[in-house]
C-alpha cells in the first residue's frame, strides 16, 4: 500500500505533464503539470476522450495512425498542436507508450515545444532574410560588374559616335535651309528624328552608367521649363499645360533637364492620339514637387513593379532605359520618385527633391 502512494505522489511531483488513458483513448490519470500546462483540472477530464478533449493536431499522421504505431512498435513520438481549456493553441511534442496487462492503455509524456517553435521560427525568418540579402548583393554586384562593362563600351560608343551625329545633325539644319521642295523637307524631318532618337540612346546609356557630380545652383522655373520643352519634339495634337507655382528651383541643370526630357518624352509616346500634357512645380512639407501627367494610354497594373528596371520595355523601339535613367538621376539628387496610372486614362510622375 506504501508504495502505490509514493508511486502517486511521485507521478504528482513531476514537473512534465503526464496523462493516462485506456485503449478505447478515454482519460483515466491527469496529473498536477497537465493541469497547470493545459487548464483542464482532473475531475474535468478524466473518463473523457482524449481527442475530444485536446484536440491534437498531429504533424505527417492523423491520431489513429498514431495508436496504430504505438500499438505496433510500443512507443511513438510525434509533434502535434493541441488545445487548451482556453481554446489558445500550443505547440508540444507527445511521448506516447504502450502499457500492457490489466490497465492496457497508453502514457503520454507531453513536452512544450513553443519557445523551441518560437526560436525556430525567428531563426527561419532570420535565414529566409539572409538569402534574400544575400541574393540581394549578389545582384547588386552583377549589377555594378554589368554597369561598369556598360560604362567602358558606352564611352568608346559615345566618344565615336556624338561628334558624327552632330556633324549629320548640322548638315541636316543646313540642307532644310537651302531645299525648298516639301517632300524632300519632310524626308530630312524624318531622318533628323531618327538622328536625335540615336542621339537620345546614347545619352541614356551614358545617364545610367557613368558617376553623376551634383552641383546644384538655382535656376528660373520658367526658363527651365522653356529649355526643356523646346528639347522634345511635342506633336501638334498634345495639348501643354504649365501650371509653374515656384519662380525658383534649386537643382543640378543637366540631371533635372534629363529627368524631365524623359518623362515628357515617356507621357508624349503615352500619347499616340494626341491628348493632354501637364506639368505642375510647387512647394510641399520643404519640398519642391514636379508632376509629369499625360491622358494616355497608362500602366498596366503587372507592370508597376518593374517599371524602374533597366532594360524593361514594353515599347517596340527603345532600350528600356529612359524610366531607369530618372530614378537614377532623381536618386542622385536626394530625391524620390513615384507614379499614378490607370489604364485608358493616363499616368502621372511624381518627383519630389529636397529645397
């Protein structure tokens, strides 16, 4: 009799949870750590099922895949999610052994596993973050390699071919001055397009590959704009709209007037029907704010994420780089860029640069 109570006593002392149920799975023993683990007091849930009390959720097997292996083999060990009294999960590993003779049944040994879960989880998260920075850097390394091989045979390309595109672009001034007949006029248009579009990939190329020093200086808003527009061939069917609330803007000449070519180029090619440009400068929160909008044809929404990417096009003709080249530029002014756009009604660009 002596040793059945220091047999209870000593199930009742240990600080693991320990449950008892016969081979029809109904409770027969709970001890005191079950009940501080799970909340279920004995008296609660003894003659109850198992299953229907805790409600595991076992990991690879169900629960009568689980018996049928302790019942085989003797024992088994398995992760499982079960349920508090309060309905709150937890995450344990169960310990299930087979008794045998007069009180054939199983013993489960339960082991929290949430601070294990936890810590596995942080540390998954934790790697998930690595690979992707890794990954990361190794684009960004690929990338530089890539942009520095760019930059050597962007500079060999621009050095050999600016000064005859500006020899061709002389000659062609200097013939429409002298050729009165329309149709040979129209020709020369149409090669003076094609000069400045090649004239255009190569100062793109350039743009985006090549180290950008900022020297900033305030310029008139209006003549600023005035050199820009008279930069980029507006067809007659695309209503300007100027709407210039800052008489100054702080800036570098050269990367500004770049980023704006591009955008009025981008909303112009949005255009092909003809429609509504619009430009807006004005001060917000200390900073000087222009907006690019067109009435074109828009982004489509698969698209937005890519849209910055060097070489990403969805145009016929054209590198991709002109999108590219603005973040570039707008970056390397402190600066941020964004966009608005809905298919069918047109895009909007935001640049935004310190005052």
């Amino acid at each position: 009799m002596g040793k059945k109570i220091d047999y209870h006593i000593m199930l009742e002392s240990l600080d693991f949870p320990i449950i008892y149920f016969d081979k029809n799975s109904n409770i027969k023993y709970w001890n005191r750590s079950a009940e501080r683990l799970l909340g279920f007091k004995k008296n609660e849930v003894v003659g109850k099922n198992f299953e229907s009390v805790l409600r595991p959720e076992l990991y690879g097997i169900d629960f009568l895949d689980l018996m049928k292996r302790v019942y085989t083999t003797g024992q088994s060990c398995v992760r499982a999610v079960v349920y508090k009294k309060d309905y709150s999960p937890i995450y344990v590993e169960l310990n299930v052994f087979r008794l045998k003779g007069k009180g054939e049944g199983s013993v489960v040994l339960i082991r929290d596993i949430s601070l294990q879960k936890k810590l596995d989880e942080i540390l998954r998260q934790s790697s998930l973050k690595l690979e992707a920075l890794v990954e990361e850097k190794e684009k960004m390394l690929k990338d530089s390699e890539r942009l520095i091989t760019i930059g050597k045979v962007t500079s060999m390309i621009g050095h050999d071919l600016r000064n005859p595109l500006q020899t061709i672009i002389n000659l062609l001034y200097l013939a429409k001055n002298d050729i009165k007949d329309k149709r040979l006029l129209s020709y020369f248009d149409r090669i003076s397009e094609q000069v400045e579009y090649m004239h255009k990939i190569i100062l793109d190329l350039q743009d985006f590959t090549t180290p950008v020093t900022v020297r900033l200086q305030s310029f008139s808003t209006e003549e600023l704009f005035s050199v820009i527009l008279r930069s980029v061939n507006i067809p007659e069917n695309i209503i300007v709209v100027k709407n210039l609330m800052l008489k100054t803007i702080k800036t570098n000449w050269v990367s500004f007037v770049r980023i704006m070519q591009n955008l009025i180029l981008n909303a112009v090619q949005a255009m092909p029907n003809g429609g509504t440009l619009t430009i807006e400068v004005f001060d917000e929160n200390n900073f000087v704010v222009v907006k690019v909008s067109d009435t074109g044809v828009g982004i489509p929404k698969e698209h937005f994420d890519k849209i910055f990417e060097p070489y990403f096009t969805t145009k016929a003709k054209g590198m991709g780089l002109g999108l590219s080249v603005v973040k570039r530029l707008v970056d390397f002014l402190n600066g941020q860029v964004s966009f608005e756009s809905e298919v069918g009604k047109g895009t909007t660009f935001t640049i935004k640069l310190p005052k």
